[in-house]
C-alpha cells in the first residue's frame, strides 16, 4: 500500500543530526515507562518503526534488546548507520511488505511514526497497523509512544492531536484488549496480540 506521506520530507533536518536527544533524559523514561512498565526482558527481539536518525534503535540496543530499525527517509537510514554502524537499520516504507519473516518480533515500537499524527480510522494508518502486526511474534507486543494533547482538534496544517478514544478505536480492531493511556505528555498504547 502506497503512502500519501513524503518520504524525503525531514531530509534536510536529519543530515543535519535531527532531534538532540539526551541520552541520559530518554534511557530513564524508557527505562521507567517501557522496560520496567511492561516487564520486558533483556534479550527479546524488537522492532523500532521510523527510527528517523536511529538514536533510539541504538539506545534500546544498549539496554539490552536485539533492535531493528527502519525508517522511510533515506537520509535518517544513512546517517544511523554512519553514527551506529554496530545497529541494523533498514530503509523500507512501513506499510510494505518488510524484509524480515513474520511473526519474528517479540516487540514492534514506533515513536512519533507520522502516518498515527493523522485519521486513525483511514486506510493509511489502519493499513499501517494490519501491516505491522504480521512481523509480531504470537503474544508480542505492539508499543506505540506519540504526542498528543488529547483534544481532538484536526487541524488541516498541523499534526491531529488524536484523542485516547481514537487510538483506543484504532487498536481495538487487532486487539480487544489493547491499554491506551496517556503518561508525561506522551501517550502510549499497547496492544498483546492473542496467541
Ligand atoms: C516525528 S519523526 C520520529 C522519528 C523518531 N522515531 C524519533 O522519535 O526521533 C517521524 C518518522 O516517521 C517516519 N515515517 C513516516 N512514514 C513512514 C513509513 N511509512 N514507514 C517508515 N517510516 C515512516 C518518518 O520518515 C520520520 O522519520
């Protein structure tokens, strides 16, 4: 399924080092809202979707976990693997066949993945999901993690600020039993595929 977003659109911005993550600010919150929150054990297999630069891929890497990470925008793709070159980063549009085998991740986790900014309900991102869902392992765990204050404004030249309810209705077409919840400014789904 082709995407309507533009994949070259943070070309600019990630030749140049993209966000400025500290690394020390994000190893504790997703030591706190990922790791500890979940339970998750070092050694699973996991894929970071839209890794962008791949600073996370790499910091899930350090914290014990064989990441992944793929990304749409080549420029992101390339500077990770210039700056992490021990990581693997793939550069593939999500909402495509992957080169990976199904059912072959324990965790799938994209944050801020652009295509969940906007209708939730749409073919992009319902697509997006049905997609991904087949590279998780039977009773892995799908972790979203993006911004939103929740409102439900729409506007027409900005990102959606979804409601809880949206991603809830999103998640619930895979997962009757998906927890969509809203922690520090960041929301974060998770649905446990069934076996
Ligand atoms: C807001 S950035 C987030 C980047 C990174 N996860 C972070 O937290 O710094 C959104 C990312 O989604 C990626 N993206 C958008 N559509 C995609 C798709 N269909 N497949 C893979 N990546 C996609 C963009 O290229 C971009 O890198």
């Amino acid at each position: 399924m082709a995407t309507a977003f533009a994949p070259t659109i943070y070309d600019e911005f990630y030749v140049s080092g993209g966000w400025r993550y500290s690394t020390v600010r994000e190893w504790l919150w997703h030591r706190k809202n990922l790791v500890k929150r979940f339970d998750l054990p070092r050694g699973l297999r996991m894929l970071e979707v839209a890794c962008g630069i791949g600073f996370h891929t790499n910091l899930f890497c350090r914290m014990g976990f064989d990441c992944v990470g793929l990304d749409i925008n080549a420029s992101g793709i390339e500077y990770a693997k210039k700056k992490y070159p021990k990581r693997t980063y793939v550069h593939a549009d999500a909402t495509t066949d992957l080169p990976f085998d199904e059912s072959s991740f324990d965790i799938i986790i994209t944050r801020g993945c652009s295509l969940y900014h906007y209708d939730l309900a749409g073919e992009t991102a319902v697509g997006l999901t049905r997609n991904l869902m087949r590279y998780l392992k039977p009773g892995g765990r799908f972790i979203l993690i993006i911004a939103t204050d929740c409102s439900g404004r729409r506007p027409s030249d900005n990102i959606w600020q979804n409601t809880l309810t949206d991603y809830r209705n999103h998640f619930e077409r895979f997962d009757p039993d998906c927890t969509v919840d809203w922690y520090c400014g960041l929301s974060i789904s998770s649905a446990q595929k069934k076996q």
